[in-house]
C-alpha cells in the first residue's frame, strides 16, 4: 500500500476507527498523488518566471484557444480552457457550501465538509460506491428507485440491492420496513435515501423524516455501520406536506457509526442538465473530513482527473447572479403548479378502473399504478399510437414526468393514457 494511502488510513483510524472500517478495499488503497497536479500548485504559486509544469498550451499570457470559440463566449479564457482541480473551483465550492448551510438549517454548527465537485450525481454515486463497497457489501435502498443504481453498485462494484416497501398503509414513508430491513444487516450497510424520491417525487413528512432518523440511531447504537447516502438530485423542489431540507443535517453528528453522505447538484434543480455540475459533501470530524477528501480526490484523478471548467464558471456565475434567486423561485411556482394540476386532474374518477397513483409531493415524478395492464405493453401502445412517451419502471408501474408538461398539457396527457388503457383492457 502507498504510504501516502496508509497515512490517511492512520489519521482516520486515530480519529474514527469505525468509519475506517466502513471504507473497501479500494477506498482503503486510495490516497491523492503528490505528482503533475500538485507540483503545479506549488508552481503556480511560486514560479515568477516560467511555469512549465502542466500541460496545456499558452500563448500572449493566456490559455491558447480558438478564436472561433473564444467569439461566442462572454468568459475569460482563463476561466474556461485550463484544467479545473480534481476537486473543483474552490470558489465554487464555497459558494455550494454557504448554500447548503442556509437551505439546510440542521447542518448549523455540524461538522460538514466542504462540497467537492463531480461530473454530475451519477458521478457521485460512484465516487461513494469505490468509497465504501466491497463486493458482496448490501445497498438498501426503497422498492421503487432509478434503475442506474444497480449499474454503479451492483454491475461495477459487486454489491447487493436489498429493497424495502417505501409506502405504508397511510401513503406515508414505511418506518416499520425500514427497521425491519435494517435490524438483518450485520457489521455494515450503505444505506441509500433519495428525496423527492425519483420515480415516485415522494419525499416524506417532517414526523417520518425523524422517524427515519431515529432507526438509523438505534441500528447504529447496536453495533451496525451505516454509511447513509443522500440522493438529493431533486432538492428544494419540495411542494407541499414534506420535510423542506436534507436528510444530511439530521443525520450530521447524530453516532458514531453513521457517516452521512450528501450527493447533489445543479444539474435538476438548477435545471442546467448538461453542465453535469454535481457535488459530494461529507459529515465527519475535521481530520476524517481531510482524509475523505483526499481519497476522493484520488478517485476523481484516476478516473475523470478532472470536470469541466467551463460549467464550474457558469454555476458560480449564476450563484452570484443577484436574478438568481428570483429566477429559481419563478421556476419552483412553474413546477409547483404542474404538480398541484396533476394531482387535481388525477382526482377524477374516471381513472379509477385503470390506476391508482403513489403518494407525490415533491420532484420532478409521479408513478400510475396499472390496475390490468402491463407497464411496458401500455408504454409501447401510447408511444406506437397516441404519441405518448412514459417510462415503465416495473411490470405495473409507469412514470410520468410532470416536469416536461406544460401545466395547461397535463389534463390532455392523462386523458391519452387513460385510452391507451381502455385499448388494452377491451
């Protein structure tokens, strides 16, 4: 093992053996190289004459680029061609940091680390399964959750997906299936919340969210290592009845056994999709906060070495942009009000032979349940005559995307799904 990796190792077994314990085997072996990267830091700061460390090409004291390029964009060239660092803009990473303070209230006075960029949240989902899964390691993670999971954990990393039922008798979050699952794992298991929850835009209450709390405490205090993912690809988008802020805060501190990860970024709710602008943010003490960094560094740079400059510009722009704000709540009313049209339109019971509907509240989402119809046969009849794109998430289910429907579009969109059902059921 490198000695820079077993220095980290020390330094986190000193400070918190248990989350030392929670890492794999390649999270163990992972350390941030003192090579290209860092000499040229140290050049950059250092070297008034010549820099001739890193590879990129200069011309007249700035970065060398084409001006047919350089035309359409209002950036200086220093802040688009050069390489970001691994772990992003600093700039931008404080700016995302005072963020998440001020939208999440519990992470006042927790030991938070600051956010460090990824190419997006599928990035940052794998960041966190090289981190902590060894194959054979558990995932546990809600019946309805984004298939792309089972790629970053299982395919690549060899783990298990265990589900549990989302939903109780009420519509609310099923406490009682989430103790239940989590009393069975032994020594360690990554736990994986995603709220508003993608396909179902469910997020829960303020009294689940507790509640949620609650049972990781008590598994933690028997022994168990939970390293608790937050999947807040959908944050703020949270429109009535739900807790209004991550997970992540409350869990921040709360034992020793548990390490909250908060995985996010501007791609949904800042609707900048293809910038591909996520985060990955850690709850710990100072010195494993360091050493977390420093291994994820060493996976950014093994794998992507770096994100895009250009895109790292544009949201820190835009988070100092004084529209900013306005602009994000002039959004959230537009989506606020498809979702509220969406449950008004799905009140009519003329639906009611064909489907029911999980609880929605928040996201981007809501999920028909088909009463007598396979999802995929129904998805391919609406697409085959009635123009109509859903996705079929399981053998009942289909998710439909409120997002991309004009609210005035909506009553006309589930009046076409409701005959493409009547097709199939004659």
């Amino acid at each position: 093992m490198n000695a820079l990796a077993l220095q980290l190792n020390e330094k986190m077994q000193r400070e918190n053996s248990v989350i030392y314990d929670m890492l794999s085997d390649l999270g163990k072996n992972l350390y941030y190289p003192k090579g290209i990267l860092s000499q040229s830091a140290e050049a950059g700061k250092k070297a008034h004459r010549f820099n001739a460390t890193i590879g990129i090409a200069t011309e007249n004291g700035e970065p060398m680029h084409f001006r047919h390029i350089q035309d359409k964009l209002d950036y200086n060239p220093k802040d688009i061609y050069p390489y970001a660092a691994p772990q992003g803009i600093e700039e931008l990473r404080l700016k995302w940091k005072e963020k998440l303070l001020v939208d999440n209230p519990s992470t006042q006075n927790k030991s938070i680390g600051t956010p460090i960029v990824t190419s997006a949240l599928t990035h940052g989902l794998s960041i966190a399964a090289d981190l902590f899964m060894n194959p054979g390691d558990v995932l546990i993670t809600p019946e309805q959750y984004w298939g792309n999971y089972n790629t970053v954990f299982q395919i690549r990393r060899g783990g298990r997906v265990e589900t549990f039922p989302l939903f109780n008798e009420n519509g609310g979050f099923h406490v009682e299936a989430f103790r239940e699952i989590l009393a069975k794992q032994q020594e360690k298991a990554i736990v994986l919340l995603n709220f508003p929850n993608n396909p179902t835009g469910f997020t829960p209450s303020i009294e689940d969210a507790e509640a949620i709390v609650q049972v990781l405490k008590d598994v933690a205090a028997s022994g168990t290592k939970l390293i608790v993912l937050l999947d807040d690809a959908y944050f703020g988008l949270f429109y009535e009845d739900s807790i209004k802020e991550s997970l992540f805060g409350l869990l921040a501190g709360v034992h020793p056994n548990i390490l909250p990860v908060k995985i996010d970024g501007a791609t949904k709710e800042n609707y900048v999709w293809g910038l591909r602008v996520g985060f990955i943010t850690y709850a710990a003490t100072p010195d494993v906060l360091e050493a977390l960094e420093q291994k994820t560094k060493g996976i950014i740079r093994g794998t992507i070495s770096s994100g895009s400059h250009i895109s790292q510009t544009i949201l820190l722009e835009s988070l100092k942009s004084a529209e900013f704000q306005t602009e994000k709540e002039e959004k959230f009313q537009i989506m606020k009000g498809r979702a509220v049209k969406t449950k008004q339109v799905l009140a009519n019971e003329k639906f009611a032979p064909y489907w029911t509907y999980y609880p929605f509240n928040s996201g981007y989402f809501m999920c028909l349940k088909l009463n007598n119809v396979d999802a995929e046969t129904q998805r391919l009849h609406l697409l085959d005559q009635y123009g109509v794109g859903v996705i079929a998430s399981n053998k009942t289910d289909i998710r439909v995307a409120f997002s991309c429907v004009e609210e005035s579009d909506i009553e006309e969109l589930f009046d076409l799904i409701l005959e493409g059902c009547k097709d199939l059921t004659k």
